[in-house]
C-alpha cells in the first residue's frame, strides 16, 4: 500500500564475534512482497544476518524493524509471533516423527471461545484439534506433501526434506519469511520445483528474503539481489545489475 512501512528494514546492523566483525554496518530494505535475494562468498556475513533478523544472535549495534516496528533485541518466538519464520542450512527437522506431526507442532493455535475452553472442554480440543489437523492437510496437499504424510522426514529424499522444513516454516502463517541456502543439495527438477513454490508462497502475499548460491534461481526468482562481502553489502540491485558489477566480481574471485 502507498505509504505503508517497508516488511523489513535493516539498519547500520553490526555482529561482532570476539574480535571478528561478522557484520559491519549493514543497511538494507526489502518491500512487502518482494522476492530479495542475499548473495555474496563464503563468510560473508549472510546466515550471520539471519540470525541478528530472526532473534538467534543480538546485534552488536544497529536495528532492525518489520513493518515499521523495530524487532531486534526480540527473541525468535516473539518475532514468530509478529509474523516472522526462517529455515535452516541445515535442515533441522524432527526425524523420529511423521511428516504431519512435523507440521502439527507448527501449527499457529487459534483462540478457543470461552464456551468451549470453560463449560465444555473436552469439545473445545475435539474442535482444534480437528482444526489443526484440516490446516495440516491443507499444507500437506499446498506443498505435494500428502503422500509422505505419515513417513518420517529422515527416510524421504532430500529435495523433499527441504520442501517439509518449508511448509513447517509456513505452518505459522509468516509474513516474512527467511530462506537460507533452500537449494543447497536439490538437483535440477527439485530445483525447479522449489521456485514454483517460493513463487506460490510470495504471490499468498509473504514476503521472502533468501540467501542462495544458485545463480540461476536468484536470477529467476529475485527482482532485486543485495551482495554482501567481508560483513558489508558491496551492491544491491537487480540479479543482471550485480552480476556485472565489477566489485561483485572481484569479491567472488576472492572467494
Ligand atoms: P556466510 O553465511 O555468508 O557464509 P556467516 O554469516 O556464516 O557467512 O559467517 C560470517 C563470519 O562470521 C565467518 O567468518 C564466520 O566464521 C563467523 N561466525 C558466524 N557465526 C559465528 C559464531 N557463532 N561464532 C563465531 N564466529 C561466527
């Protein structure tokens, strides 16, 4: 909307680790429904960011807001709370239990009315839990889960693994959501699958920021790429913008 807040803004945001400055002074700023992506060498500082964005580290100087409210300093269920979700690297799933229960536990509780959780409890959670478990089909069919519904994670293919982290990651009904490195370790197909679904979840009106490597996802998927090299962004733009930036070249030379 005109005038609304951008989704996310990060302000001169510093991480110092010890006598490592992981992030110097990092600015940038991702509208509602945009598709960012977060790209830069090794060790740059990106999965740093998430971090310092999503309450997992304190930032060691600067801000963070979302939606014109200013989120650091906020703990990770808080900021989930206020709309925000994240996957991991590495994938950090429950192994043990099925794919549907990975979900369930998820699942944002709606308010239960008064009547049931007063006069008639034992209906009150008959009626969520039957409420969750239709969101869960809903996601499970949303993400070509449904098949895999009572598998556990662990024994599945990896390409689909990444496709249960998200939907967990979406189970909560963000408005922002952080990606890191999604297409790490999908082939080809998958690959091509998975923008499918960042598209899908974006145009539900949830915003994205995602760090990848893959070039060519980033291409086809971002309207604008913010680089980051050494803990600063060297250049943002668009993917054809930064991909000749003689700076961005040199930083991944380096690399
Ligand atoms: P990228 O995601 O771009 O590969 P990272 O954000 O993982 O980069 O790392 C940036 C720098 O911060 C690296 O030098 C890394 O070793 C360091 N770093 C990241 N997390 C920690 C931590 N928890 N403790 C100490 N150093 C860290």
């Amino acid at each position: 909307q005109e005038g609304a807040p951008p989704m996310l803004e990060v302000r001169d945001v510093s991480k110092q680790f010890r006598g490592l400055k992981a992030l110097s002074e990092v600015s940038l700023t991702v509208e509602r429904g945009e598709i960012r992506g977060i790209v830069g060498p090794n060790g740059s500082g990106k999965t740093t960011l998430f971090n310092v964005v999503s309450g997992f580290y304190k930032a060691s100087g600067g801000r963070v807001l979302m939606d014109g409210r200013v989120i650091s300093g906020g703990r990770p269920y808080r900021l989930s709370m206020l709309g925000l979700a994240r996957t991991f690297q590495n994938l950090r799933l429950f192994g043990e239990l099925t794919v549907r229960d990975n979900l369930l536990v998820a699942l944002d509780r709606t308010r239960t009315r008064a009547i049931w959780r007063y006069l008639l409890w034992p209906v009150g959670i008959w009626r969520q839990e039957r409420r969750l478990h239709r969101r869960a089909d809903a996601l499970l069919e949303r993400f070509g889960l449904t098949e895999f519904a009572a598998a556990p994670p662990g024994s599945l293919p990896y390409g689909i693994q990444r496709r249960i982290e998200i939907a967990r990651a979406m189970a909560g009904s963000p408005r922002l959501l952080l990606l890191d490195e999604p297409a790490a370790g999908l082939n080809g197909e998958e690959v091509r699958q998975l923008a499918e679904i960042v598209r899908s979840i974006r145009d539900s009106g949830v915003t994205v920021v995602l760090i990848e490597h893959n070039m060519g996802l980033v291409m086809s998927l971002c309207e604008r790429v913010t680089v980051l090299s050494n803990g600063g962004v060297i250049a943002e733009g668009t993917p054809a913008e930064v991909a000749g930036d003689h700076t961005v070249i040199e930083a991944y030379l380096g690399d």
